[in-house]
C-alpha cells in the first residue's frame, strides 16, 4: 500500500536459461521476450504493463576456455593502480567474440563455369559480428570469362524441421538484406563492402527452427569475348570506347555460408527501437 505521494522503487532480476532462442521474427516463427508488470488501485481494475526487450544468445560462452580459468587475466587495463576486478560475463563474452571473428587467414576462390573462370574471389574470415562490415575482393585479371556485372546480397535461410513444417513440402525461407552492385567490364579488379544490419538476429538453432546466413553472388558474364578497349600510346592523348549494342549475355549463381555472431548489447541498443522507460497511469 502506498500513501497519496509516496513512492517506492522494487528491483526485479530473472535469469535467462542459457539454451534459450534469441529474439527473433521469422517469416514462420517468432521468438519474443516480455515483461508482464500488474499494479492495482483501491477499487480499480487491475492494470497490466508489457514491456519488450531484446535477448542475444551466444551459445557455449561457459563450456568455452581461451585461456586457462586459473590464470588471473582480465581485459581491464593492466596498467591501471589498485586492485583489478575480475571480469564479468559480458566481459567473458566480448573477449569470446573477439576471438572468434578476428582475421586468421584470407580465403579465396576460383569462380568458374563451364567456360572457364569467371574471377577469383577473396574473403578475409567467415565469423562476423553484427554491426560489422563484411570486406572483400574480386580479381577479374586473366579470367577467361568477361564478367559485365555482380552483385552480392547478404541472406537469411529459415529451416523448419519436418515435425513442425505446416505442409510436407515446405522449403527454405529466403530472406534478403543489404546488398552490393557494380559492374566490372573492363576492370581488373574490384571490392565490395557489404554492411550487417544490427536488428537482424545471429545463427541460431533450436528443436523447431534452424537460422543460417549466406552471401549470394550472382554474375552476369558475356557469351563472346568483348572488343578490346585501346589505350593510347601517349598519356595525353585520349580515347573513347564504344561498348557493343548487343551482348549475349548469361547469369551465374553462387551461394558462399557465412556465420553472424552476436555483438556487445551496448552496440544493439544503439539501434533498438524499444524505449528504456516506460510509463503506466492507473
């Protein structure tokens, strides 16, 4: 019972179960979180508050050593005085994404078709977190295939078990975020910087859904070899390249997996559209 201005301030805490699902909204499932709050007046109705938040999950975070647990380490600064505090579970967690989507080595590729290579394809790692810039490059120097345009859009794949499918055919659910165009005729090489969104929810898997993310490529090259741009002797002169009025032209598909890691929830909230305070009158 409160008095007519007296206040008073509760503090709520609920641990999350780690196997938990992140908050996710698909085209077949959804995933929510929500606080239910009820306060009553002296013969008034019962008024109910829900407020939303957001859960990211990164699974594994206490099976998962990189260092030896008795070691005194922490990511604090060493060279600060006084005693150091142990680190946190966001602590734990942030250095565990840092080292998972740090550059190891670069991964290239030889995108090919039937006729030959189309490019090469180099990629600096596969773990990305969210918020992160997705960089690469594209070496379209003594190819034998003139690719005129690409394209890479970044996609999610939305798997639902058989058990829970609403008919027996239902496939993969493709949904399509950011994506880089240009085109490359005539150029030897090229990159791409493709943004991940922060809203959009990490890899996940449970019993009735499995989340995965990919980069699709789509090239279109030219059927004939084009003519041949030429480049004047001397470099103050100038030419003008005419392109053909017609090109034969064909479109090749190529499907790269990439994983989407979770980020600091400092960062998420950042771009969150749930308000921090919420009022309620009864």
């Amino acid at each position: 019972m409160l008095a007519p201005g007296e206040s008073k301030t509760y503090k709520y805490y609920e641990t999350i179960p780690q196997d938990a699902p992140p908050s996710y909204k698909g085209q077949s499932v959804k995933y929510s979180y929500k606080v239910a709050i009820g306060t009553q007046r002296v013969s008034s109705p019962t008024r109910l508050l829900r407020v939303p938040f957001r859960v990211l999950v990164l699974y594994g975070l206490g099976d998962t050593f990189f260092m030896d647990p008795d070691d005194d380490y922490d990511t604090d600064n060493p060279f600060l005085e006084g005693e150091r505090k142990p680190n946190s579970l966001l602590d734990q967690a942030v250095q565990v994404l840092t080292t998972i989507t740090s550059r190891k080595s670069a991964n290239t590729y030889n995108i090919t078709n039937s006729r030959g290579t189309v490019a090469r394809f180099c990629i600096f790692k596969s773990a990305y977190k969210l918020g992160e810039d997705i960089i690469a490059t594209f070496d379209f120097s003594n190819c034998h295939v003139p690719c005129i345009q690409y394209s890479v859009t970044l996609q999610s794949e939305e798997l639902i078990t058989e058990e829970c499918r609403r008919r027996p055919n239902q496939g993969v659910c493709i949904s399509s975020y950011s994506k880089h165009q240009e085109f490359s005729i005539h150029v030897s090489k090229s990159h791409m910087i493709l943004p991940i969104p922060l809203h959009i929810t990490p890899s996940f898997i449970t019993d009735i859904v499995c989340l995965k993310w990919r980069l699709r490529f789509e090239f279109v090259t030219s059927k004939e070899p084009l003519p041949e741009q030429v480049i004047p002797a001397d470099q103050s002169e100038s030419a003008t390249w005419q392109g053909p009025q017609n090109i034969g032209v064909e479109t090749m598909v190529w499907n790269l997996p990439i994983k989407i890691m979770p980020t600091n929830p400092l960062h998420a909230t950042s771009v969150s559209l749930l308000r921090a305070v919420t009022t309620m009158s009864v």
